[in-house]
C-alpha cells in the first residue's frame, strides 16, 4: 500500500522511543491544525512528556483539538495536565471510551500508537492515503459525540449540576466528579440522586439520557 508518489502509506514502529520521536515529528510538521485522541495505558516512564512540544506548536499557531478516554481525565496527575493544556488553548472533549492513540498533522499525516499487551509500544505513520481520510473521518466523527471538557482547576466557575451531568454523560465514576468538584463522593451521589428524581431518570445511564435530550450536557 503506497500514499501521494512512491512513499509506503504506512510505517510501521517499533518502541517506545521511535513511537515518541514520531509524535514529536508529526507535531512539528503540524502548521494550522493538530487533532489527537488519548487513551491509557501510558508508557511505564512518563519522564519525557510531550506537553513542551505542544506548547510551543500552539504558540505558532497551531490549533489543538483532543478527545481524551473518560480514564485519562479520572486520573488526578493526567486530568492535571490536561487541565494545563486546556488553559494554553487546547479545545479538548471527552468520551467514555475512545478505541485508540491517534495525532493528526493537518491533513498531511497521522499516528496510530498503542500499548501491546506485553506492555511494548508500537506505532503505525501514516502518508497521505484512503487510511489516512479514513482516520481523519473517523475522528471527525467522534469529536461531534464528544462532551466539551473545561479545565477543573482555575477557570470560571461551573455550575454544579452541569459538572455532575457531563460527568455522568462520558462515563466517570462519583469519586472522579467529587474530584473535579471539591465536594465528597457522598455528596455525589445524594446530588445524583436528587437529579434523578426531578427529572424521573431510573438509573443514572437514564439521567444522562435526560440530560442530553433537555440539551443539559
């Protein structure tokens, strides 16, 4: 399979640091618009973390555009970075669940990663092809699914119930929401509840349908 002229459509890498000098290199390459999605696991060592290279493309100009797996913004020290990414300019979403690491420069070039299960990393570049629409149609698609994700720290002031409403709507447990909040769990989950019984929801997947119907979320 080939891309534009003679290259090879898609490269295959082998570990960790050919993974990573990829991402670096798509993100160099990027000139208006980069559009990623992240999910966990991460590397076992998060000592060299892409977020310099983020900013810096984003002080060039570069439009950021992520949709994160609901597990990465549970986790306190990853929600964290996320938060400071959102401050710098990124536009970012949430999903439950997203089905793999992908980065796209443009419309020039992108790269799939994953975690093996035996815990190796490996990576597809991809040139300009059909795979390469295929993804970049592929994330279009699931960025108009996705929640809008606010920094949980430093930003405007949220309404409570929106908070809990979109947390809900992408999936993240109470501890995860009473995080985001400065509340307790307990308090969580009495306040989901007491929405679950002003809007008639059953369950909470209920509410969540509720929430995105009354157009809540």
């Amino acid at each position: 399979m080939t891309g534009e002229g003679d290259e090879p459509a898609v490269q295959f890498l082998h570990g960790g640091e050919s993974v990573l000098e990829a991402f670096f290199q798509v993100q160099r390459g990027a000139r208006t618009r980069l559009r990623a999605m992240d999910r966990g696991p991460y590397r076992p060592s998060r000592e060299a973390t892409p977020c310099a290279a983020q900013l810096q493309a984003m002080s060039a100009g570069v439009e950021y555009f992520v949709i994160y797996s609901a597990d990465v913004v549970e986790d306190p020290e990853h929600r964290a970075e996320v938060d400071a990414a959102v401050r710098a300019g990124e536009t970012a979403r949430v999903l439950p669940d997203v089905p793999m690491k992908i980065v796209l420069a443009d419309d020039a070039v992108g790269l799939i990663a994953r975690v093996t299960p035996a815990g190796q990393i490996e990576g597809f570049l991809v040139q300009p092809s059909l795979l390469l629409d295929t993804l970049m149609g592929f994330f279009d698609s699931l960025w108009q699914l996705a929640i809008p994700l606010r920094a949980g720290e430093g930003g405007e002031a949220r309404d409570e119930e929106s908070t809990i409403l979109r947390g809900l709507a992408v999936g993240l447990t109470d501890d995860a929401i009473a995080r985001d909040l400065g509340v307790s769990e307990r308090t969580v989950a009495r306040r989901i509840a007491r929405l679950q019984q002003t809007m008639a929801a059953r369950s909470r997947f209920q509410l969540g349908l509720q929430a995105a119907r009354r157009g809540l979320v």
